[in-house]
C-alpha cells in the first residue's frame, strides 16, 4: 500500500504560497522585466503555487522543517 504523503505546511503558510506565486506568475504581465527574469519568476511562482496546493514543500522536508502541528 501507498504511503501518504504527510503535509508540512500550516494553513496560512499555504495561503501565503499561494498568493506569493500568484503574484510572481502575474507581475511579468503588467511589468515589462528580462526575459531571464520571467522565467526565473514562472519557476518560482509554479513552484509556490504547487507546494501551497499540496501542502508539502520539499525545502521544508530537507531540512526537516514543519509549520503545521
């Protein structure tokens, strides 16, 4: 049997990561910025976006972190 994958993100850290991902995926339309930058912005904003949505960040499980109880 699968082993769940166990969250290690607190509510408002999600929120947090989610906007913050939002904001990084919407800023290159509105701000004109280099085209390494945009993509430096895409990658970061996915990445917050994804880890507020499942609830796990691998940054967090490297370094044995948790914000949850």
């Amino acid at each position: 049997m699968a082993k769940a994958i166990e969250q290690n993100q607190s509510t408002l850290d999600r929120f947090i990561r989610i906007l913050a991902g939002g904001a990084c995926l919407i800023i290159p339309s509105y701000v004109p910025v280099a085209g390494w930058l945009m993509l430096t912005l895409l990658v970061i904003g996915l990445y917050l976006i994804f880890s507020g949505l499942s609830g796990q960040c691998l940054i967090y499980k490297m370094l044995g972190f948790k914000t949850c109880k």
